[in-house]
C-alpha cells in the first residue's frame, strides 16, 4: 500500500536529481520508441527521493516521462504487477 500523505505537500520533489540546474527538464521526457530512457535513468539513479518519485508517478498513474527511474512502460508493468496482486 503507498503511503499518500507523501504526496499532499511534494515538497520531496524539490529534492530531485532532476531538478538541478544542470538537467535539461527535457532528459526526463525522452521521445517514444527506442531506448531513449538511458540519460534519465542514470539522471534517477543518483537520486535522494527516487522511490518517493516513483510511488508519486505510480499513485497519480504519471504517464509521461521517467519518474523514480522507470519508463512509463515500465511504470505500468509494475502497477499491474501490485494490481494483479
């Protein structure tokens, strides 16, 4: 069960790998098709709050972008999984 208090008030997000000055935000929002997701998931990989980020993306079922370090593709993999469960 994700623990939604969490996300009332993001303030964690501010926190993110992402969101330093030298991150282009577009990194974190690769074209489809392909394997553009690598550049963002090293991007998360470092990341202090990448596992607040990705059960914020998986709550508010995110369907853009790289978030706590999987692709949207990957993201429904894992809600269908906790779904199905």
């Amino acid at each position: 069960m994700r623990v939604t208090r969490l996300f009332d008030n993001p303030e964690w997000m501010r926190f993110g790998a992402c969101t330093k000055p030298d991150v282009d935000p577009d990194t974190m929002f690769p074209p489809r098709g392909g394997d553009h997701t690598a550049q963002a998931k090293l991007i998360c990989r470092g990341c202090k709050v990448r596992q607040l980020c990705l059960d914020w993306a998986l709550t508010n079922h995110i369907p853009h972008g790289v978030a706590g370090g999987l692709s949207p593709r990957e993201r429904w993999a894992v809600q269908r999984q906790e779904d199905a469960a």
